[in-house]
C-alpha cells in the first residue's frame, strides 16, 4: 500500500510539473540569493514538502505560501505554523500593495505564466526563481542570444543568472538541469517611463524579422544615416541579428534614435 500511494503521489507531482529539490545546500543558497530581510513579506511558489520553505520561514517577516496541491499545502500548514497556506493557483492571487518578493522551484510547465504575473506586479521588488535551464538561459544571454521579453522589461527589470542546479538534486528527477533566475525591479528605470510606449515600439520593430538583421529592421522606419550612427555609437555591428544584441547596447541605440 505505501509503495502505491508513493507511486500515485509521484504520478501527481510528474502531472503538476513537480519536481522537487532534495539538497538543502541548495535550497539554503536559494534564499540566501534572494536576500531576504526580516521586515520582508515573500510569497513562495509551490513549496510542495518545503525544501525552501525550511529557510525562508525564519528569515522572512511575513511569508506567504502559495501551493496547488492539497496534501503538501496540508504539510507546510503543519510544519511550518507561522507560515500563512494559500491553497490556490499563484498566477490567479492579488499581488499585495506594499513592497514584497517571490521565491520558488516553480513548476516548469507553468514559467511564462509565473513571470509574466511577476512582471505585472506593480509593487514586486524582485524574484528568485529556480527554473529549466534553458529558460533561464534563454532570458539573461547564457547563449550569447537575448531574448524578445528581457529586452522588452530591460528599462525596469535586471535579469541574471546565478547558477545551474543538476537534475539529479530533485524528485522525481526531470529530464534536464535547472537555472536560479533572479529578477530584480530596478531602483530607477534606464529610460524616462514616459518614452516606455516609444521604447516598446522600437523593439518590437527590431524583432520584425524584415532584412535578417536589426539595421534592416529598424530602416523601415527610420533613415539609414541615423540607425548607422545609432548603432555605431552602441558598439551593434551592422549585420547585427537581433537576438545577438544586448539589452544595455538597445538602450543606447534607442536614445540615439531618440535625440
């Protein structure tokens, strides 16, 4: 009976993209990166059996769970007293008004969702999130490509890397490594907020696709001269594709252009 019900909680944890993680090494470096203070209110994503959990209830001022499970809500409620359970999908909570962060070993199928609600939160100081590897890498440039969304959030948002976590660290083990994402609000943004609709325009014009390479792209709607100065000033070649651009080289053409 135990090995059944053992099967049938791993087959729940596989349906909800669950994956564990099982070194406390880990975990306890998680939160150190997270930087949390003990006036901080933090909401965690998917505790599942509180591998961060454990650490961040007696550094946190105020901590929120957020977990969809039943029965692991049930554990951390009973292992961790002081820990306010919500019993809930995270993407579909209020964000609170006052300053707060968010850690978590998010279920992978559901990333996009995750950030995309981090991002939207208006007063979201930051974001520690253990997540696939790839997407992590993906988003801070690991490969030597950025992508549309952290070019996009740049001006607001910093997004780094700081570290791979080996598959075998969870369970049930996934198919791949993990990457501890941090995303942090920036004390002031890197563009005036009222040039945010023009910046998003000329992004959104470089990730067209028209002529193979951002200087093609951006002539469409800009003269020729002014996107060369504009990029040599950013130190863009001019066959530059786009994903190969960093995010502080599209401020500095922005302004160009803007000037």
């Amino acid at each position: 009976m135990a090995r059944t019900a053992r099967h049938r909680a791993d087959g729940a944890r596989r349906r909800l993209s669950q994956n564990f993680l099982t070194d406390p090494a880990t975990a306890r470096r998680v939160v150190r990166l997270a930087e949390v203070a003990p006036d901080d209110l933090v909401l965690e994503v998917g505790p599942g059996d509180g591998a961060l959990t454990r650490f961040l209830a007696p550094a946190a001022g105020r901590l929120i769970a957020y977990e969809l499970d039943a029965r692991w809500a049930a554990r951390i409620t009973r292992r961790y007293p002081g820990v306010r359970v919500v019993c809930a999908d995270f993407t579909r909570a209020r964000p609170p008004r006052e300053p707060f962060s968010v850690v978590g070993n998010i279920p992978y199928s559901r990333t996009a969702d995750i950030v995309r609600w981090c991002l939207s939160a208006p007063a979201l100081t930051g974001a520690t999130l253990i997540t696939q590897w790839e997407y992590a890498a993906k988003r801070t440039g690991g490969h030597g490509r950025w992508s549309r969304l952290t070019v996009l959030t740049w001006p607001r948002w910093s997004w780094d890397l700081a570290g791979r976590i080996p598959r075998h660290r969870f369970h049930p083990v996934p198919g791949v490594d993990a990457g501890v994402l941090l995303l942090r609000r920036r004390p002031s943004p890197l563009i005036d907020p009222a040039l945010t609709d023009a910046y998003r325009r000329l992004v959104e014009l470089g990730f067209s696709g028209v002529g193979g390479s951002l200087r093609a792209s951006l002539c469409r709607a800009h003269p020729a001269r002014r996107v060369d100065r504009a990029l040599d000033a950013a130190g863009v070649p001019p066959g530059a594709l786009v994903g190969h651009v960093s995010p502080d080289r599209w401020i500095t053409v922005f302004g160009h252009l803007r000037s």
